[in-house]
C-alpha cells in the first residue's frame, strides 16, 4: 500500500499533484481507456466556443499521461476523433484536425522526455495528408521510448475496426493462407488495430454520458466501466485515482466464481 502525497517534477508547469491515499500499488491496471468527452459542453458553461474545449482537452490529456506513467499504468488509449465525428461541422472538425498535428508536432519532445511510447489505432482514410505526416513522425521519433504508451485513437470505430479485421481474415481464408477452422479470438485480435496490446481493464468516460459511444468494442469485453459528470477539461490525476480506487474496490470475475467452493 502505497500512502501519501505523490508529486513529481519535470517542468515546474508540468507539476503532477494528486493524492495516492489508499491506493494499491499492486493492483494498478495495466491498460487504461478513456473516452475523453465533454469538451464542448465545458467550453459552452464557460460561455466559450466549443473549440476552446478541445484545446483545453487536449492540455488535459498531457497532464492525465504523465500521473497515468506516475502510477505505474502501462497503456493509455485515448478517444480523440470517431469515424462518427465526421458529421460534426466542418469547422469543428478541420480545428480538431489542426489541433492534432500541432499536438503531435509540439509533444514530441514531452513524449520524449517522459519516455512515452506513441500510438495510433483508427482508419487513416479521409485523414488530411498533414495529420498523417504528424502521426508518421510521433510513431517514428518516439518508437523505442519504453515507458506509457499513448495510443491515441483517430478516426477511430469499434464496428470499422471489427470490419476491417473481417475483411482481411476473410482474404486470407480465400487466398488458402489461413485455415477457416483455425480463427479464434487470438487470430481475431491480431487483426484489431491494438494487435499486441493488452485488454484495457478499465474504461473512463467523464462527461456524464453511460454509452461506449463505438470504442473498442471487441476489448472491452471485460473492463470495468468508472464514468464521472465531470467533463474531460476538468478531469484531474485526483479524478485518475479516484477512478483506479473504484477499480480496484470491483471483483473481476470474467464470468467465473470467485469463490470457488
Ligand atoms: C469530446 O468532446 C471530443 C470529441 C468528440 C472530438 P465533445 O466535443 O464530444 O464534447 P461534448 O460531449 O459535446 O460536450
Ligand atoms: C465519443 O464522444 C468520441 C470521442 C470522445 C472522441 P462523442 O461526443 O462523439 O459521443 P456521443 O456522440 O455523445 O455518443
Ligand atoms: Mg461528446
């Protein structure tokens, strides 16, 4: 049991404060996924526009990486654009667009320093060209940092994930190269964008809506689910916790018995 104040220091700006009371350092997850939602409704209550709060959104993804990395997790995926985000005005979406290659341009050298390990899981169809430039090079400057991954889902769809897996095992059943009999979910998974990752074992969304909104449906399977009214701008490593205590009160039973008696 890890008891106390946990602060760290990189930058003095980038100070993470949070409170790690009770928590059990044994039993951090390993794989963490969040649907960073309410950034539109933030920025709306604090009479802004709704692009301000995906700036803000943005700022807070930073700060939760770096107390997610303090606290021993392994992997954050983080929901940054949906394949159903394209219906959103074309404003809007060409900001979050820019705001991702600047992102992606400006954190390399935080990623870097913090040892952060960059991802991408999504379809990089209908991307503009910059946006995957940008992400080409975070993949690239930051492949042999071995600390957090940061997988960051753009242009990401459970279905369309599910579907593209289909696809391509369906090809290699018809091209003779993969038995039909032999798929199973190991042959599923390999063919999911997160090939290789573990299951997260728990899924926030802040912003006070209770739906999966399309993320990670195959992987989800067995994560505990921790949601909070609080929108994704105002999310703090105090929240973090509080999610990850929540976590660790749950019994995990995966369909079996705890007590086997
Ligand atoms: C999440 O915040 C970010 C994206 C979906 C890109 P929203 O933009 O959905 O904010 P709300 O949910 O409308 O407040
Ligand atoms: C989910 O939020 C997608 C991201 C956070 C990127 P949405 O705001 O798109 O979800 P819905 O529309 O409320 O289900
Ligand atoms: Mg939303």
């Amino acid at each position: 049991m890890f008891k106390g104040l946990f602060q760290t220091r990189s930058k003095a700006k980038n100070n993470i404060v949070m409170d790690t009371n009770g928590l059990d350092m044994s039993n951090i997850p390993r794989h963490i996924a969040i649907i960073m939602d309410g950034n539109g409704r933030w920025a709306k209550a604090q009479g802004k526009v709704r692009t301000y709060g995906h700036q803000a959104g943005a700022e807070t993804l930073k700060t939760i990486v770096r107390a997610a990395d303090k606290l021993g997790v392994k992997v954050i995926s983080a929901y940054a654009f949906s394949t159903e985000n394209w219906k959103r005005p074309v404003t809007e979406v060409n900001f979050i667009m820019e705001l991702l290659s600047r992102y992606l341009t400006n954190e390399i050298d935080e990623f870097n320093e913090n040892n952060v390990q960059v991802r991408f899981i999504g379809s990089r169809e209908g991307l503009p060209d910059i946006v995957k430039q940008k992400m080409d090079h975070a993949i690239e400057a930051t492949k042999n940092n071995t600390g957090i991954i940061l997988n960051l889902a753009i242009n990401y769809g459970g279905q369309a994930e599910i579907l593209h897996a289909v696809r391509s095992i369906a090809a290699e059943a018809a091209a003779g190269t993969l038995d039909v009999e032999q798929i199973d979910n190991k042959v599923v998974e390999s063919h999911l964008y997160t090939a290789g990752l573990p299951a997260p074992d728990l899924l926030i969304r802040p912003g006070g809506d209770l739906r999966i909104s399309n993320f990670l449906l195959w992987q989800i399977a067995y994560a505990e689910i921790w949601t909070t009214k609080v929108f994704w701008p105002e999310f703090t490593p105090d929240h973090l916790v509080e999610a990850i205590l929540a976590y660790q009160g749950r019994e995990r039973r995966f369909g079996g018995l705890v007590d086997k008696k």
